[in-house]
C-alpha cells in the first residue's frame, strides 16, 4: 500500500507538472503572438509615420524650391529693372525712363565745338541742342563731334537725340545767313532743315525749334505749318518753340497748331518770372520745358551760403544742385559746360536721379525755390 501511495503520488506530481507547463508553454505562446502582432502594428505605425513624413519632407521641399525660384525670379526683375533705370546709354531709354535729363548746349563755342560735342557724347550726354545759325551755334561741329564719339564708343544715330533750330533772318548774321533771304518764307524754313540734315550727318532731326516766334503770328503760323509738314514726312519727329515768353502768345500757338508743340525752351531767370505759368501751362500739356542760362540767370542764388551747404552736404556742386532743382520739377536744363570735369559731374548727377535716389526733401525743396525766387510747380 505504501508502494502504491508513492506511486500515485509521484504520478500526480507528474501530471500536475506536465499540465503546469502544458500551461506555461501555452501562456508563453499567446504571449509571443500578442507581442509579435504588437510589434507588426507598430511597425506598420511606424512605415506609415515614416511615409507620411517622406511626403511632407517631399512637400516642403518642393515648396523651397519654388520660393526660391520666385525670389531668383523678383531679384533679377528687380536689377533689370535698375539696370534700365540706370541705362543712360541711349536717348531712347532715357526718354522711355520717363524721367527728365540734361542737354548738351552747343552756344558760342565756334571752332571748339567738334571736341566739346565728342567730349560731352563720351562722358555721357545723349542729347544735343544746337541751331542752323551761323552768328552763334557752329552746326556743322555738332555734326562732326557727335558722329566721330559715336563710331568711338559704339554708339548708333538712334542713341543720339539731336535738336536743332529754325532761326528767322531777325536773329542771323547778315554776312552769314544759312539760306537764301530772297527766298519766301516757307523755303527759308526748307532750305535751313536740308542744311541742317547735312550739317548734323543725318536723315533725320528728333526735334526741330522755332527759335523765336515771328513779327507776327501769322508769320509764325506760316512757319509753324511747314514744321507739321516736316513731321508728316517723317523728317522730324517733334516740333516746338524758344524764346517765346508771352502765355497768350504760346496758348495762341498752341491752339493754332495741327501737331502740338513738345518743347518750350526759354531763359530761366528772375526777369521773366521764371515762366511760372508758362510752366505751369507745360505741365497740364505734356510739353517739355526746356531751360538755358540756368546758371548764369541765377549765380547770386547759388552763392547762397545755405545752398552751398546743402550741395555739399549731398555730395554736388551749387550748380549740379542748381541742376538737380530743375531735374525735380521735370523740366530739362542746358549744361553748355566746357569743362571736362563738370561735364562729368553733370553726368553723375543724371545717374543719381535715374537711379530713383531721392535728391530732396520737400522742405529743402520750398527753400531752395524761396531763395532762387523761382516757385514750385503745383
């Protein structure tokens, strides 16, 4: 019995043992099953986190790219935008800038003008100013200084803007008029732009001037219509008027005209009020307003101590100050400078203003007008 009580209980134990890792075996695999599909879930939690981030990593530099395309973009627009402002190069872009500039005048310089013309056209000025009028403007020296600076530095016909004048018997030199004084009026006007075609080495004249209003307005009128036939042919391109500083009298000229005057091209001085209205009437018409003895009329002016100061202060001379003024109000100044080194500072001075610098304030603006004695334009 004794033998028989171990046994059973040694088979008990057994059993008991066998279903207890029976047990823990079965616990240990559901275990291993729970933890492997925990771990596939995470996995797939994970492959699914990493692909979603690959798509927004892919998104934001995509974008990247793009912003940085468009700032490439908005940088290049931005310096072609400068660089056109500051293309001085040619007339064209400066007239298309919008905005006003210097002309080269070519009064009194006689034998030397052929060399001021070249000197000034290498230094930067593209527009000349000059006259069929042999007592005061040597054309036929514009002609040859301009064309010897052009083939020089590469320039073409079309980067120069050329303007010359009509200048009535009144105004020439009795020993030396340009065309025949027998001859009507109407062909005094013919004669005097075929010699300044060939004078000037040229097909064309980008502005022709009146340089003086007639006697009479109907002697003006006369004049003014052969300008208009001119400008149907093409052999002008714009026409205007000098020296003309009655307002009834320009309105009148004005009115009359078929082809509208572009250019006034007055003294700029204390005696005639600084054409205030004339001015004025420019601006409401889109008329340049071209001054000469810009300097000369205003030297007490410019000796002004505080004028002075603010030329310095900015880095320019109480005249390319003087310049800069003109420049402000829109109107084109005559520099008939003969000096290499204002010739170029009048240069840098356009480069300024092209370049969008801001050469005023307002106030300084109102006073350099009260000083002068010239006022602003509204």
């Amino acid at each position: 019995n004794s033998y028989l009580y171990d046994r059973s209980n040694y088979v008990r134990k057994n059993l008991f043992h066998r279903i207890y890792q029976a047990e823990l075996n079965e616990l240990r695999f559901d275990t291993m099953v729970k933890m492997t599909k925990k771990k596939t879930v995470s996995s797939a939690k994970w492959f699914s986190l990493k692909q979603h981030w690959y798509i927004l990593a892919s998104l934001l530099s995509f974008c990247f790219m793009i912003g940085m395309i468009i700032l490439v973009r908005i940088k290049e627009d931005n310096v072609m935008a400068k660089a056109s402002a500051l293309d001085l190069n040619s007339s064209h872009s400066i007239i298309r800038s919008g905005k006003s500039y210097l002309m080269y005048g070519t009064a009194w310089k006689k034998e030397r003008t052929a060399n001021l013309v070249s000197q000034a056209v290498k230094s930067g000025f593209r527009f000349i100013d000059t006259a069929c009028q042999p007592k005061h403007y040597n054309e036929f020296g514009v002609g040859e200084g301009w064309t010897t600076a052009a083939k020089d530095i590469g320039l073409s016909r079309s980067d120069i803007f050329l303007q010359t004048k009509f200048t009535p018997i009144t105004g020439q030199d009795p020993n030396n008029i340009p065309y025949d004084k027998g001859s009507t009026l109407e062909d005094q006007v013919k004669q005097s732009l075929k010699k300044s075609l060939t004078n000037l080495r040229t097909s064309y004249i980008d502005s022709l001037v009146l340089h003086s209003p007639l006697e009479t307005d109907k002697d003006t009128m006369r004049v003014w219509r052969i300008f208009e036939s001119f400008v149907d042919t093409g052999e002008v391109k714009q026409i205007g008027i000098s020296n003309c500083y009655s307002l009834q009298r320009f309105t009148h000229i004005y009115e009359q005209a078929r082809i509208k005057p572009s250019v006034l091209q007055n003294r700029f001085y204390s005696a005639s009020g600084f054409d205030t209205e004339l001015r004025k009437f420019c601006k409401s018409k889109n008329i340049s307003y071209q001054s000469f003895w810009t300097l000369t009329g205003n030297r007490e002016a410019l000796a002004d101590s505080y004028i002075i100061e603010m030329a310095t202060r900015k880095g320019l001379t109480a005249q390319t100050l003087m310049y800069a003024f003109m420049l402000e109000q829109g109107h084109t100044p005559l520099s008939g400078s003969t000096n290499l080194q204002h010739v170029v500072e009048d240069v840098a001075l356009m480069k300024r203003f092209h370049s969008g610098e801001r050469l005023f304030t307002a106030e300084e603006l109102d006073m350099m007008a009260v000083i002068i004695g010239a006022p602003l334009l509204d």
